[in-house]
C-alpha cells in the first residue's frame, strides 16, 4: 500500500496515475499462490535494491519531509497555520518512514513465502509474491509454537 501512497504522489501533478495491475495465480502443480503487482510509479535506483542502506532497511525512505527543523538554540520556532500543521500531519502521518517494504518482507516469510522487487528505473516496478498454498496441505507456515 506503501507503494500505491507513493505512486499518486510522484504523479500528483501529471493528473491521474497510471493503473496499477495486480495477477493472482498458481505455481505449477497447485503448490504455491503467486501475486505479482506492476505500476508504472518511475522504478527504484537499482543500486538501492541491494546493501545495507537500500529499500529493505528499515528506515529507508525516498519522501522528502516538509516539516521544518528544529530552531536553533536563541531562535523562536517557525509558526505554522492550523491548515499547515493538518496537511502535514495527513500527508506524512504514515507514509515515508522506511518500514513498508521490510515489514511486508517479514510477514511474507514468516508465512512461508517470499518477496522479490524488480526495477526499470524511469518506468516502474514489479514486486513478486509467493506462498504456500494452504489448500494444497503446505502447512509448514502454520506450525503451533
């Protein structure tokens, strides 16, 4: 969902976004459930998909933060409207903090599965999810603690 936040954002001023297509299917004999999600949101630098300071750190972000900084000491703090103080409140209030791709990187393997995200910087990505299909007795996921 993270990713859809940012998608409108990036377009915000280009009038409606691209689509974004979601396919569901089966892995060969049934065992796996797939989920593949394409959006056309400018694609991530690769170099970002890989290392310690890339898209699965937590706290990694790309949103550039509008809140002003804290005053220096002496300085009086810069006033905001109500209005201001609202849109930024509603703009950032969960999007940007860099926990969207870890965070559903960790539920999807700790349900079995796994994530993958591919890259065409300048164009758009391509995220790729797989679980266990329940319904096929891949229960491995499921085991009581």
């Amino acid at each position: 969902l993270d990713s859809i936040c940012v998608l409108f954002r990036s377009q915000a001023n280009r009038g409606a976004p691209p689509p974004i297509h979601v396919s569901l299917g089966l892995g060969q004999g049934g065992s796996y459930v797939h989920i593949v999600i394409r959006d056309q949101g400018g694609g991530i630098e690769r170099s970002k998909l890989v290392g310690v300071n890339g898209v699965w750190s937590y706290g990694y972000t790309t949103v550039k933060r509008a809140v002003p900084a804290a005053p220096a000491p002496g300085q009086k703090p810069v006033k905001l409207t109500a209005a201001e103080q609202d849109r930024l409140h509603r703009q950032y209030q969960l999007a940007g903090w860099g926990f969207g791709l870890p965070l559903s990187r960790l539920y999807v393997r700790q349900l079995g599965g796994e994530m993958s995200v591919y890259t065409l910087p300048g164009y758009g990505c391509t995220v790729y999810l797989s679980f266990p299909n329940l319904l096929q007795g891949n229960s491995h996921c499921w085991q009581p603690l």
